[in-house]
C-alpha cells in the first residue's frame, strides 16, 4: 500500500544540518496498523509527514498504490492526499467553525450538493459517535472529542490510509482507550490502513499489527508485535516494553525500607505465570479454601500479543508452611509457572527478582 | 441651553457650518483611505505571510523585498511623507490640497502599518492547522481563503480597529497641511485664532470617533471570537 524506499530528510537551515531521517525504507501492508515507535526527536513524525509530502524526503521515494508521490505535481499531490487522512497529537481542528462545518471542509469541490454533504457530514459524525455535538465549537469539546471530529473530518473523502502523528498523546489514557478502539472498529469496517506513531508502547500493544521502532532518524528493529515483545533485541526496544509493565515497580517497593504489605517472615512470596488462556483467579479461590491459605495478589499483568494471553502476578501466600507448599504444588499441577521469592523476614532487603 | 452654549463653547456656535463640514470630511477622508488600505492591506499582509520561509507559497526574494518596502515607509514621519509625496499625489489624484489631496499620502502611511497588522494576525493562526488543511489536499487558494483569512479573523478585526482610529490621527494631520477635516478646522481656529474651545469641542468628536470604531470592533470580535 505504502513503499517508503530509501528516505533521508536532512533539515538544512542554512546554519547547520539536521538529519532527520536516515536511509529508511519500510513497507506498508494494506489493512494493516503500523506503528512506529521512537523517544521524543527520534525523527517519527517527520518520516510520517514524508509519507503524504508534508515534509518533502531529500532523497529516497514514496510509492503510494504503486505511483511514486515525490514524481507528481502539486495538483495531483493534492488529489491524492484526500486519499490519505491525517490526524494530530493537538487536533487542528478550524476554531472558528463549528463541528458540522469542519468535517465539511475537505468536501468543498467534491461536488456534492448542500444535502449529499449534509448526509455525508452526518454519516461520518455517526460513525465516531458525535452526531450530538453537530453544531458545537472545538472550544466546547473535550479532547477525546475533539478528536473524534478529526477523524470524522480526516475520513470525509473516503481515504484508504489514515496516518495517526501521536494521536492520542494528548489524552487521558481512558480516553486514549476509547480512542483506539474507534481507530480499530474504523479500521475494520472502512478497510483502513493506518499508520501510526507513538512513544508509548501501550498504544503499539493495543491496536498495532506491525511495528518499527525509531533512534536518531533510522529504524533500528521491526517485526509483528508478538515478535518485538517477545524477543525484543535492541535495548531500546526492551526499555518501550518494560515501560508497560509495573514488574520493575513491584520490587523496588518491595526492597524499600517500610513493609507495606506487611510481610511476615513466615509467608511465602512467589511469581506466578501463564501462558494463554488460564484460570488463575478459580484456582486461587479454590486452592485457598483447600489448604486454607490467605492468598494476596500483590501484582498482576496480562499482556495480550496478537490473540495469545501472556499473564503474571506476584502473589503473598500466609498460612501454614507445608500448606503453602502444597498450593503451590497444586499450582504447578494446573499447569502454572511458580518461581518462590526469596526473602528472610520482613525487613531485610532480599527480595530477588526473577527473571 | 443656548447660554450654557453661549458661554462655554461660543466660536463653535459661530462656526457651527464649518464644524459640520469638517466633520464630514473628516469622515470622506478616513472612510475612502480606510477602505483602500484595508484592501491594499489585507493583500500584502496575506503575501507577506505565505511567502515567509516554510510556508505554502515559499518565495524568500518577494518576501524580502516587500518588508524592506514597508520598513522603508514605515520609518518616515506622516508629515514628511506628505511632502515627498505632493508629485504622486498630484498625478494621481490630480491635486495635493484639499479632502481629495489627503487621501494618497493617508494610504502610503497607512498601508505599511495595517499590512504588519495583518501579518501579525495570520502568523496566530496555528500552523498545525495550515498542514492539517495541507494534508487534507487543499490549495494554497483554499488556505488563503478559507483557512487565513477565517481562522485569522479576530486578530484581522483587532488590526482593522488599531488601524481606523491611528487614520484617524493621521487624517487630522494630512488636513491641517493640506486643509480640510477637523484637524485643520482644529488648527485654524482653534490655535491660530486662540479659540480654544474649538479645539476642545474637535478632540470630544474625535473621541466619539475613535469610541464608536473600538465599540464596533469589540461588537464584532464578540460576535466571532470562541
Ligand atoms: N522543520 C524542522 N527544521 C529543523 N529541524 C527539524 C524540523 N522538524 C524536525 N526537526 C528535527 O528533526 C529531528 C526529528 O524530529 P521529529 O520528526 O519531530 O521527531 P519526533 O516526532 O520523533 O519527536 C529532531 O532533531 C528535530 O529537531
Ligand atoms: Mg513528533
């Protein structure tokens, strides 16, 4: 759907140079979501602004549908980038027209008669869930919202690719969630291709097919996301996956002076893991009552990576030695992945962490 | 009421037809150079923005060149560009006296002014929203129009204001030069003949003047601002 082959962007002000981009070729499958992900300065936002010539490559080409975009003329520039919608971390939305009126914009000299844009408009503001907030001012809109009317506004000639700068980075993460979701319900029923770009790894976790990850203006790795996340090689890369856990979190409180969780020297910490679908919770209720242990979730996580769950949890087990280990036992039978943390009582800081 | 009148304000009682004519070329002068430079204005103002580096219609040269010219007007005092201009003025408007003779040396002092104000209001509109319109396939026409000049209204309506009541000011002194308007009706009673109520009774209509554009201006940033 999209060739990006052999892109460099060098920012010359006269001054001094900056490459943004260096030497990058990708390429985009049609009903994909690509992600690209990278730290601030990484140069994402510039390579997906090459993407539709909103930043013109120094050197290298953009294939969109088989035509190479930097080949055209302004004027059939144009006409392709109405098959190519763009939505932005702040919105752009036009302030001074209401939300009818700036999903409208892009329809103006796509002959439409005042009822077929009527109709139109409508349509599209059905289908992000906005049709109450026709006649309202971006200034009377929540973000969330207002980004709702970008996509509508960006969906509005039909597109085949929506391209995403950082689209929910602005957001609160529950509106980020609702968001999301929309791009990917959208992406299904209108056949979509999105590209999106983002610095958090939560975001490439959730609704991204493929992803690449970005330093300094070059792609350092790329791969399905089960791929990236389960043999992440760069350090980067593994530093995006840890942020979207808490494991790291969980053992620094652990080792801090205070015993939060009130720990006793006879309890039994251990991580418990499962590779997809599992029962966990029954088997903690039900081992529970069994051997009459108290047991406490201290920490959980479920990634889900394309279809398969991956869950942890660290769990503090009090009651009886010998039946804490039969629980653990009875764990292991069900097939779960137990490894005990070491400790010696409450206050010495010797919990380990396991890999 | 006529004694209060009487006593207060007596040349001005006298003077009254004068007073009434002077208001209303005052009023010929400001609206005839308000609307040329306000066309004149916009235009530079849009040119002098989308040809700035890294704008839609990138053009350093053009640029350049058009905010030197307009530095260069901008730098010379009213008074004396009303006397360098006395042989354009003549050729264009025929004459460098009088109601008619005002207007080209107000639309030279106003142009370079008004055109930086619109400048300045452009440059507001958010450039997210210029590549927003980009991306979505429109014309460097289309953001002119429908991007610029709309999303740029508030800050163009604040311009247009500034703009009116510093014509106004400017229009009293290319009247007492050349003569006509109430700056010259202000000067040639009111200060060469010392009667000073005359000049008090122009500044409360000039103050009317000026109230009544800033009160229209405010209205209408009230109607469109969100
Ligand atoms: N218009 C520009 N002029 C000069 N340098 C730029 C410009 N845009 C981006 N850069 C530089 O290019 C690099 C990549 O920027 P960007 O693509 O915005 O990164 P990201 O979106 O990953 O944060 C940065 O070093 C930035 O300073
Ligand atoms: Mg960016």
């Amino acid at each position: 759907m999209i060739e990006i082959i052999g892109v460099t962007k060098v920012f010359d002000n006269g001054k001094n140079k900056v490459k943004a981009i260096q030497d990058v070729s990708l390429n985009i499958n049609k009903g994909e979501i690509y992600g690209i992900i990278g730290y601030s300065g990484a140069g994402k936002s510039t390579l997906i602004r090459c993407i539709n010539l909103l930043e013109r490559p120094t050197t290298g080409k953009i294939v969109f549908k088989g035509e190479d975009l930097t080949a055209l003329r302004e004027k059939d520039l144009r006409s392709r980038r109405k098959k190519i919608g763009m939505i932005f971390q702040h919105f752009n939305l036009f302030n001074s027209r209401n939300v009818y009126k700036n999903v409208a914009y892009p329809l103006r000299g796509s002959k439409l008669s005042k009822e077929e844009e009527k109709k139109r408009v409508l349509e599209l503001l059905e289908l992000v869930g906005l049709k109450d907030k026709v006649m309202a001012y971006p200034s009377e809109l929540s973000g969330g919202q207002k980004q709702r009317v970008a996509i509508a506004r960006a969906l509005a000639n039909n597109p085949e690719v929506l391209l995403c700068d950082e689209a929910t980075s602005a957001l609160d993460p529950k509106t980020t969630n609702s968001i999301l979701e929309l791009l990917r319900e959208l992406k299904n029923k209108l056949n979509l291709t999105i590209v999106l770009i983002t610095h958090e790894m939560s975001v490439i976790k959730q609704i991204c097919d493929r992803v690449s990850v970005m330093e300094g203006g070059q792609i350092i790795e790329e791969g399905t996301v089960a791929q990236i996340f389960s043999q992440p090689i760069h350090e980067t890369t593994k530093e995006f996956i840890d942020t979207t856990t808490n494991r790291g979190k969980i053992y620094e409180i652990l080792n801090k002076e205070e015993n939060i969780f009130n720990i006793k020297e006879e309890d039994v910490l251990a991580r418990v893991a499962y590779i997809g679908e599992s029962t966990t919770e029954a088997l903690l209720s039900k081992g529970s009552r069994k051997y009459r242990i108290d047991a406490s979730i201290l920490y959980g996580n479920i990634e889900i990576l394309g279809e398969t769950p991956i869950g942890e949890m660290i769990i503090l087990f009090s009651g009886e030695r010998e039946n804490i280990q039969s629980f653990i036992n009875y764990f292991r039978e069900k097939g779960l992945i137990v490894e005990v943390i070491d400790h010696e009582g409450s206050n010495s800081k010797v919990y380990t962490k396991c890999s | 009421m006529k004694e209060v009148i009487l006593k207060y304000i007596p040349n001005v009682l006298d003077n009254r037809i004068e007073l009434m004519q002077s208001i209303g070329e005052t009023i010929a002068m400001v609206s005839i150079s308000g609307i040329i430079s306000l066309v004149l204005g916009i235009i530079i103002g849009v040119f002098l923005v989308v040809t700035k580096e890294g704008n839609i219609l990138e053009n350093n040269i053009f640029n350049n060149i058009m905010g030197k010219i307009i530095n260069f007007f901008r730098s010379i005092p009213f008074i004396i560009l009303i006397g360098a201009l006395i042989p354009l003025t003549r050729l264009i408007v025929g004459s460098a006296i009088g109601t008619k003779g005002a207007i080209v040396p107000l639309v030279f002092g106003t142009v370079p002014f008004f055109s930086r104000q619109i400048e300045t209001a452009l440059m507001e509109v958010d450039k997210g929203v210029i590549e927003a319109a980009q991306a979505m396939g429109s014309s460097p026409l289309d953001i002119i129009f429908r991007v610029y000049l709309r999303e740029g209204l508030p800050g163009i309506i604040r311009g247009i204001t500034i703009t009116l009541i510093s014509l106004i000011g400017l229009s009293a002194m290319a009247g007492a030069i050349g003569g006509g308007g109430l700056g010259d009706f202000a000067i040639r009673y009111g200060y060469q003949r010392f009667q000073i109520d005359i000049t008090y009774v122009t500044i409360i209509i000039i103050l009317i003047f000026v109230s009544i554009i800033q009160g229209l201006g405010n209205l209408v940033l009230k109607k469109i601002e969100r």
